[in-house]
C-alpha cells in the first residue's frame, strides 16, 4: 500500500510539472509570437523571414535571462529544499531549458515555413488550384 501511494504521489508531481512547464512554454512562445506580429505591422513591407530573425533579436535578451532567473530558483531549492520538492524541481528545470529552446528556436522557424506553406506542402497544392 505505501509503494503504491508513493508511485501515484510521485507521477501527480510529474504531471504537475509537466503541465507548469507547458504553461511556461506557451507564455514564452507568445511572446515571440507578439513581438513578430508587432515588427509584421510596423513594417508590412519586409521580408518574413528578416521580420522574424528581427523579432527573435529583439527578444531573445528577454525570454534567456527570464529563463536563467527561473533556473537559479530551481537550482536553489534543488540545492537546499527538501526531498519532496526534488523530483518536482527536476521536472522542472529540464522543462525550462527544453521550454525555451523550443520557444525561440523551433516555434519561429515552424511559422516561417508555414507562412512558405512548405510545412503542410499537401495545402500548397489545394490553395493554388
């Protein structure tokens, strides 16, 4: 009985976790998004992809050291907290780095070639029909 509380206690704090850093993700990814959508309207002219490496530029400062101060906090309780915060901690942590890789290096470049339709190739072929 006390494996089995333990077993369902640790994957309630991995889901937790899980779904914390989804959360954290997201937010980060809308923030790039909202900066690229800012930079479409100032300059409506320029190129897509030049708009977007713009706007990575420009927040990139911003979703990093927001990313470090998370992970210092991590790391501290990791450090000194207790045994019961420490598989939380972990899930955490791993989700913030993966987090804001994805956000500035993987959400952007899915919407440059999606804004190329070569992301779903299968479209291209049905919109120019």
């Amino acid at each position: 009985l006390h494996k089995e509380y333990r077993r369902q206690r640790q994957m309630c704090i991995r889901d937790r976790g899980i779904l914390t850093v989804i959360g954290y993700s997201v937010n980060d990814t809308i923030v790039i998004f909202d900066r690229i959508r800012e930079n479409v309207t100032l300059a409506p002219g320029r190129d897509f992809r030049a708009t977007v490496n713009l706007s990575i530029n420009e927040s990139i400062t911003r979703s990093v050291g927001t990313s470090l101060t998370t992970m210092t906090v991590i790391l501290a309780i990791l450090l000194f907290g207790g045994a019961s915060l420490r598989d939380f901690m972990i899930v955490l942590l791993a989700g913030v780095i993966v987090g804001t890789y994805s956000s500035i290096f993987v959400a952007a470049q899915i919407l440059v070639l999606w804004d190329g339709r070569r992301f779903l190739p299968w479209r291209r072929q049905i919109v120019s029909t």
